[in-house]
C-alpha cells in the first residue's frame, strides 16, 4: 500500500513536471498539411498585388510581422541573415500596421523579404490563424503548408527544423 | 432655494444639457446577443484563460467583427464555430468535441474519480478490518461490564 502510494505520487510530479516543460502558447494549428489560404493583397512598397498561388512550384517561407510586434524586432537579424543565404525566397505579411511605420521599421532594421503584402485590418491573419505575431510558414511546391512557426524564429529553429524541410521539401 | 441651492443649480445645470443617453452598442441588438451567445463558448486565444466575449484583446474584437459579419450573412452557430475551429483547431471551443484526441480530456476526470474512489475504498476497508480485530472476547466482556457500570477493575 505505502509503495503503491508513493509510486502514484511519483508518477504525478512526472506528470506535472513534463505538462510544466510544455508551452500552453503553442496551439497546434489545424492549417498544417492543409493548402494555404488564397488570398489577393496588395503590396507593402511597390504597386501591384500578390496572390500565394504565383508561388506554385516553389518551397517558400511566409512570415507575419509588424512593427508594433516586439518579437518581431528580435526575430528580425535571423530573418536578414537566412535571406542572405537564398535558401528560399521569403514572403512577408505585414499585419495591422499602418504602411509608413511598416516602411520605416524595414528601412530601419533591414529587409529580408521578396517583399511584403499589406494585411491591414488583419483578415488574410485569421484566415491563417495568426494569434500571436510572429508567425511563419513553411509552403510547399503545391501550395500546402507544412510547418508552422508560432512565435519568433530562432537560430535553432531555423537551422533544426525550417531549413531541413525545405530541403526535404525541394527534394 | 438658498444661494447654495442657486449655485448648485448653477453648476449642475450645463452638466446636465451635456449629458446624454449612453448611445446603443450596436444597431442589431440580435445580432449583439448571438454574438454574445457564440463567443462566451469560444477561448481567446491571446488571453487563453478568457472567452472571446470577454476579451478585449485586439485579436478577441477581430474575431468577434468576423463572427458578427458571419451573422449578419445568415449562418448558424455551428458554421460560425465551424469557421472558426477551421483556422484555430479545437483549442478555441471551451467544450472540444469528443474524438481520439481529446478522449483524456473528457474521461481523464472519471478515471481520477474511480481510482480516488477504488482507493478510498481499500483503505476504509483495511481500518475496518483492523478495528474488528483490536476487540477480543475478554475486551468484549470488560467493556459490557463497563456499559452496564457494573465492574470497574
């Protein structure tokens, strides 16, 4: 009885520790092997608009910012320095951000995207399911999302998940 | 009136011109209340322990302008939610349906509630036993003797 007791008590710490080493933020996004969402947004910087099925037969990364996001700030080198690499081309959603402040966080910290689509009121968002900015998608040649990046990415994410995947995704 | 009563007057009376009727949340007081209806059942995603009609979260207002377009175009609860768990998964429903994913979550409590119950039982059980045993024949005769106040030794 008393060792049944403490092997119950042991096995609920175990429990407990490992839900403790769990991100709740993390919510698995349904979106994962589903297609991208169409959507047709105007462009951040230049004229003209983009649609993610001109990037069919391609592996691309989206990525959600915005300059009111700190995270964004601290993701940002990462991104500046993986464009460097032309692993893939990288697409940014500009999310709820007013286009003067967007255009001088860019011209500020650098710009590591193809360029950037303007989602103002935050709907092309939703139809992701962004709920914390950043995010970033992994979108394969069919246009089917793969992986999904909730939160900043990090040097470790990059070169441990993201860069691996397109490479298995591209061959 | 006395010249304080003038001079309240005095004071309150151009609050009072300024002062208007709280104008209504929304035109579509229905709309307002299925909004209401859905969204108390829909978690926030950003303040995850919230409802959705609680949150004042930038996210939880576009959500809810979302769900009252979905309203307004005529489609029931079920493909409002439906919409919703779509883009955000099961996380967002405050009562998940019940599939091989969720199946802890749903009978994990049950299974706590027999095995507490299972081991409160066992236990009961043993002290019961114990205490029969404590009480043998001569103790049984003395405390008789004791009830009826008739030996003390």
């Amino acid at each position: 009885m008393r060792i049944g007791l403490i092997i119950a008590f042991f096995a609920l710490v175990a429990l407990l520790a490992i839900g403790l080493t769990r991100n709740p933020r993390e919510v698995p996004s349904p979106l994962i092997d589903k297609p991208a969402p169409a959507f047709d947004l105007p462009r951040l910087a230049k004229e003209g608009r983009f649609s993610p099925a001109e990037m069919r037969g391609k592996v691309w990364l989206f990525n959600v910012w915005a300059s009111w996001c700190v995270s964004c700030r601290e993701e940002h080198p990462i991104l500046v320095e993986f464009a460097k690499t032309r692993r893939a081309p990288l697409i940014g959603l500009n999310y709820k951000d007013p286009r003067d402040d967007a255009l001088k966080w860019l011209a500020r910290y650098g710009d590591p995207y193809e360029f950037s689509v303007v989602d103002a009121d935050g709907r092309i968002g939703i139809d992701y399911g962004v709920y914390g900015v950043p995010e970033t998608y992994v979108i394969d040649r069919a246009g089917v999302i793969r992986y999904k990046q909730i939160g900043p990415v990090t040097p470790d994410v990059l070169a441990k998940k993201i860069v691996p995947l397109i490479e298995e995704l591209e061959r | 009136m006395n010249l304080r009563g003038w001079w309240l007057a005095a004071v309150l009376l151009p609050l009072a011109v300024l002062a208007r009727e709280a104008p209504p949340v929304a035109a579509d007081e229905q709309v307002e209340q299925r909004l209401v209806r859905i969204s108390e059942e829909l978690r926030c995603l950003v303040c995850q322990n919230e409802s959705l009609a609680a949150s004042r979260a930038e996210l939880a207002l576009d959500l809810k302008r979302e769900v009252r377009e979905l309203i307004k175009a005529g489609k029931t609860d079920d493909e409002i939610r439906d919409f919703l768990v779509k883009r955000y998964g099961d996380f967002v429903l405050y009562r998940p349906p019940l599939k091989e994913s969720t199946l802890a979550l749903w009978l994990g409590p049950f299974a706590l509630l027999v095995g507490g119950v299972a081991v409160a039982a066992v236990f009961i059980r043993r002290r019961r036993a114990a205490q029969q045993a404590s009480l043998s024949a001569e103790d049984e005769r003395r405390a008789d003797a004791l009830l009826r106040g008739e030996d003390r030794t």
